[in-house]
C-alpha cells in the first residue's frame, strides 16, 4: 500500500477528506433519535431485570413470589432496545459510533463469555462432589473462588485477543521485534506506556473485565436462591438458570454488532480487535460443547443436551462471525477454517467410535472365550440420541471449516448464493417469520401443559411444539419465499448470460443454487430448536429427544424435494411474483392428498395408503412418531432430482434460443 501512496517529487499530499468537493455523509435525525432510544431501552430492561432478580433473592421466605415487573416487558425493552441500536450501528457513519458500537459487542461477548465460564466450572465443582441438595458453605466458597479465578482467566486473555491487533500496529511502528506469545505481556506495557488511545482501551477492557468477574461472582447466589423458590433444587439449576438464558444471550447479542462494525470499519487493528474476542469465545464455547463426549464418563453426567447442543450453537454462530469480519481468504481466517475443520473431523470420528463402541464390545463378547475372561456386561447405547446429534455437530464444523476456504466451482456458488440471501432482506425475514410461528405454537403447546394438569402430557411432548396448523402453513410460504428469486432475478437482471459463459456447468448452477436454499431452509427451521431446549431448562426434566432427531431427517429429506420443485418454477419466468405463486400453488397441490385419506376414501382402502405415500403432512406425522420409512426418504430425494434435472434441461434450452 505505500508504493500506491507515493507522490512526485516536489508535490504536496492532500488528504481527500479536506477536499471541498467531498461532502460528508451526515445520518438523520430519526437515525440518531432511534439509537438514542434504543440504548435507553436496553438500559431500562437491563435495569427491570436486576430489580427482579435482586428482589425475588433478597425476599425472606422460599415461597414463588411474583416479579415486581412483568418477564415479557422486560423481554420487550431488551428487544427493542437491540434492535433499534443495530438501525443505528448501520446507518450511523460517523467513525466514533461505530467504533462504540464494536466496543459494545466486546463488552457483550465478554460478558457473556466470562459469566458462562464462571458458572460452566462452579458448577461442575458442586455437581462433581455428589452432594444432594443445597451445598454446604465451604464447598459453595471453593465454587465460587475456583469458577472466579477461571472467570478471571478468560476474561483476561480475552482482553489480550482484544489488545494484540492495537500491539502489533503500535508495535510496528515503534520497530520493536516481531510479536510473539512469548514476549507479548513485555510489549503490551512498553506500547500502552506510548500510546494514550492503547492505554485507554486497556483501563476500560480491565475494567470491564474486573466487573465481569465480580458480578459473575455476586450473582452466584441469586440465582440459586431463585432455584430454591421454584422448588425445582437440583445441581443443574444455577447452570440453567444463568448460563442458557443469560451468559449465552448476552455473548450471540455481541455477533451481530460485531458483524455490523466489521463490514463498515477500514483500519485492519479495530476491525481484528472487535473480532478477535468474538472467534476466542466461539472457539471456547465449540470445546466446551465437544468435551460434553466424555462427559457422562465422569461424576458431570450426560451434558451433551441441552447444554452441550447450546455451546456448540453458539460456538458456532460466533466462529462463523468471525470468519465474516476477518475474511476466510485471509492468513488468519484461512488457519482459523483448517482448525474448525480438522476438530470437526476429530469430534465426529471420536463420536462414531463411542457409538460403535457398545455394538462391537457385545459382539466380542459373543467369543466363548472372551466371555469367561472378561465377563458379560449390558452396554448402553450411545448412538441416540448423543452419538448422532456429536456427529453431526462436528460433521457441520468440519465442512464448514472446508467449505470456508475451497475452490471447488459448487462451494464457492453455494456460498454467494448464500451470501446473497443475507445481503437481502429474505434471509431475516423468513427466519423472523419461522421464529414468530415457532413462538405461536409453543405458546399453544403451553396452553396444552397447562390444561393437562397433573396428568402430564404423553411422549412424544416435542410433537405439539413441532407440529399444528401454523407449521402446516408455515413450510407452503418458505418455500417459495427461498426459491422465488434464485433464477428468475438471473434472468431479469441479464446475470445469467455472464454465468452461463463462467467456466461452470448447467448442473453446477442450478446444484449450488439448490445446496444454497436448502442451507437456508435449515438454517431457518433449525430456530425451532430453541424451544424445546427452553422446555428442557425451564421445566428442569428430561424428555425423548428422539423424535426431533428423526422429524428434523425426514424434513431434510422432504425440504430438498419442495425447493428443487420452486427452483424449476424460478427457472421458468423473470418475474419473482410469478415464480412465488407457481411455488405455492405446487406446495398448495401437495397438501391435498393429506384431506383425501379419510374425506373420500376411509381409513383402510387402498387408495388411502396411496394418499398417505403422497401426503407429506402424513409423513411428518410418522417421523415425529420416530417412524422413518426408507421409501418415504427416496420418494422426496426422487423428487428432487427429478425437479433439478428438469431445471437443468430449462437451462441447456437456452442455448438453443
């Protein structure tokens, strides 16, 4: 860059932005009032909610009380108040805003990092001693001293990520030696003694970090006293009730104003220095989760869900984060990837091994020999739901790690095709809508709890969160909404022609446009998720996962043939609207076999079995049932590729025009 910033001899530099003929970009005023409003709204929430926790600990008796302030409003001011400071962090381009939103997404990952961290290790030190009920005060002391002490620990090294980009340009310029992790802590201090912006930056991320540490400790107790007032006492409570609702709140709350100030900054230092927090406490969260494998071995107990799936959720929501602020073509961003994907590998392999495990040990125990030497034990199984969910955790780190940095022709179409979809404003809309459905029907699902009573509620629970009227009209309007634009906006725009003379394929084409929706779709879907963690954490009982397992494959299966079916529609015309409404018009057809069963035909005739083969609201029905039918699998994967064939022969039609 400094070969491009020479000047002739004799000449004077100008500085572009004190040319007359530049003229500053100011925001409005609605945008400075939304930001304004926006942080005192958080402020607000933030304050309602230390007044309840503070208030419902500090009362005398262990009877539930009733929170001075309602838990919605406070939800309400907190989500208000977000997302009218990201309005603001966006439209906002003045340099000293942006940069305090960044400052704010540290503050809000290391936060949340440090709180998980402290209650993670506290409470694997009470859980560990097998004491039953409300431990004693010196084992309550040794928690808190250890999980504050490994509080501290993180936060301080998550400074340190923060401070190393503003050492390293400080650094350079005073020609000091090359950086190491070994002469780091010398040179922080000769660089913060020189430079006043470095040194406050540091005094405020001490700060901080020191607040983090000490308000991690102090509420230790509030929030096993509020256990101990739902009558729901248990080894788990503390970790639930602050690491899932809060700690890991607050630390995905930081991804998205990380994100916004990483697009929008230009000086590498801040720019690493607002991501580099973000990828260590992804990188912490993704172990976290992995270690949950050997979990069950030890006196912790099986974590893997919810805990274990929340970590590795937000684990990998921050390394992606990450990867977008730094770029993955990057030295950093390219090691980072290579180390995303070889754990991912590494947990996967592992998490088949220990699933294998129990079927080869019974096996080899079938030798006569080897029965009278070792004995006959009764190994349970590990493949579900741990094993499985483990494998697909690490199999989605690991291609994700790969499919970051490849050059492969389909990988690198399917990740501007997805890009793409976040860079418009389809992606949050349908992952908004899916979330609001996925809201409305675990309200009903509450409703059906509460009307139970005593009775309870039959396994499997997960099926009235997962399926009712609104998930039936939900999937028609995704699908569509996903697929409506991804050709007919080629054809309109005359995008096609230049990617039609690219070195690719018809079938790389439409293969990366199809992979990219049905990410997409998954990726939206996957929100309802949440919710059944949330029962998992609120109601403190355990329940059969293995139906979401066997619900969420057959909706891969069944999402791929619906998106094939819309693309061939978005291939047919330039105009979006028609290709939506092609879309959900094949979706609306593909309903009515579900009416047909028993309307027009009775339970037990032939033709019914025909309609249900055909109606895939009966086929949802059957894999949340844990029912998963090899034929209805390759009667949605047939389907697809007979859509996608078809799209591709619409494509090589072209040629002949």
């Amino acid at each position: 860059m400094s070969e491009l910033n020479e000047t002739p001899a004799g000449s004077q530099e100008v500085d572009e932005r004190s040319t007359p003929s530049r003229v500053a970009e100011a925001p409005s005023d609605l945008v400075r009032t939304t930001g304004l409003g926006g942080s005192v709204f958080f402020l607000v929430g933030v304050s309602l909610w230390l007044w309840n926790v503070l208030e419902q600990s500090a009362a005398a008796s262990t009877a539930p009380t009733e929170p001075r302030f309602r838990w919605l409003v406070i939800r309400v001011w907190l989500l208000l108040g977000t997302l009218a400071m990201l309005f603001h962090a966006v439209k906002d381009p003045v340099i000293h805003y942006r940069r305090l939103y960044g400052l704010l997404a540290v503050a809000l990952t290391g936060l949340g990092m440090t709180l998980s961290t402290y209650l993670l290790v506290a409470q694997s030190i009470i859980q560990a001693s097998g004491v039953a009920g409300y431990p004693p005060d010196d084992l309550l002391l040794r928690a808190r001293l250890l999980g504050g002490l490994a509080a501290g620990l993180v936060a301080l090294v998550g400074l340190c990520t923060a401070l190393a980009p503003f050492v390293a340009m400080s650094n350079q310029a005073f020609s000091g030696p090359r950086l190491t992790p070994f002469n780091f802590f010398p040179r922080l201090v000769a660089c913060i003694r020189s430079d006043s912006d470095l040194q406050r930056l540091a005094l405020g991320g001490l700060l901080l970090a020191a607040l983090a540490v000490t308000g991690s400790i102090l509420i230790h107790m509030p929030l096993r006293e509020l256990g101990v007032r739902i009558d729901k006492l248990s080894p788990e409570n503390l970790l639930a009730y602050g690491m899932l609702p809060y700690g890991l709140l607050l630390s995905f709350l930081g991804v998205p104003f990380a994100m916004v100030f990483a697009r929008q900054e230009e000086e590498e230092a801040w720019r690493l220095g607002v991501a580099a927090p973000v990828g260590f406490s992804g990188a912490l969260a993704a172990l976290a989760g992995f270690s949950t494998l050997f979990t069950d071995l030890t006196p912790l107990g099986d974590l893997v869900a919810p805990y274990g799936l929340a970590l590795l959720l937000l684990g990998f929501v921050q390394l992606w984060a990450f990867l977008a602020c730094i770029g993955a073509d990057s030295d950093m961003g390219y090691r980072a990837a290579f180390v995303m994907r070889l754990v991912g590998f590494v947990v996967a392999v592992a998490a088949c091994g220990r699933s294998l495990y129990p079927a080869l040990a019974d096996w080899a125990l079938q030798v006569p020999s080897l029965a009278d030497r070792f004995g006959r034990a009764d190994l349970a199984s590990y493949l579900v739901p741990n094993g499985f969910l483990l494998m697909l955790a690490g199999l989605i780190f690991g291609f994700f790690g790969y499919a970051a940095t490849s050059d492969s022709k389909l990988i690198v179409l399917t990740r501007r095709e997805l890009a793409s979809y976040f860079y418009s404003p389809i992606a949050y809309m349908v992952i908004g809508g899916v979330t609001l459905v996925a809201w409305l029907q675990f309200l009903q699902w509450i409703d059906i709890v509460e009307f139970a009573g005593r009775e309870g509620v039959p396994e499997p629970i997960v099926r009235y969160i997962l399926l009712s009227i609104f998930s039936v009209i939900a999937l028609p309007a995704v699908v569509p909404m996903l697929t409506m634009r991804l050709l007919s906006e080629e054809q309109r725009t005359g995008t096609m022609e230049v990617l039609l003379t690219a070195p690719v394929n018809e079938g790389v084409i439409v293969l990366s446009k199809f992979l990219a929706s049905w990410i997409m779709f998954m990726i939206a879907w996957s929100v309802w998720l949440f919710f059944p963690l949330v029962l998992r954490v609120a109601g403190q009982e355990a329940f059969d996962y293995r139906p979401l397992l066997s619900f969420f494959l057959g909706l891969s299966m069944m999402s791929a043939g619906f998106l094939a079916m819309g693309l061939f529609f978005s291939s047919l015309t330039k105009n979006q609207i028609i290709a939506f409404l092609l879309g959900l018009a094949g979706m609306a057809l593909l309903i009515v076999p579900f009416f047909f069963i028993e309307e027009v035909t009775g339970t037990a005739s032939a033709r019914a079995e025909m309609w249900r083969y055909f109606s895939f609201i009966h086929h949802q029905i059957e894999f949340m049932q844990g029912r998963v039918h090899l034929k209805h699998l390759m009667l949605y994967v047939s389907f697809a590729v007979f859509w996608l064939f078809l799209t591709v022969k619409v494509l090589e039609a072209r040629k002949w025009r």
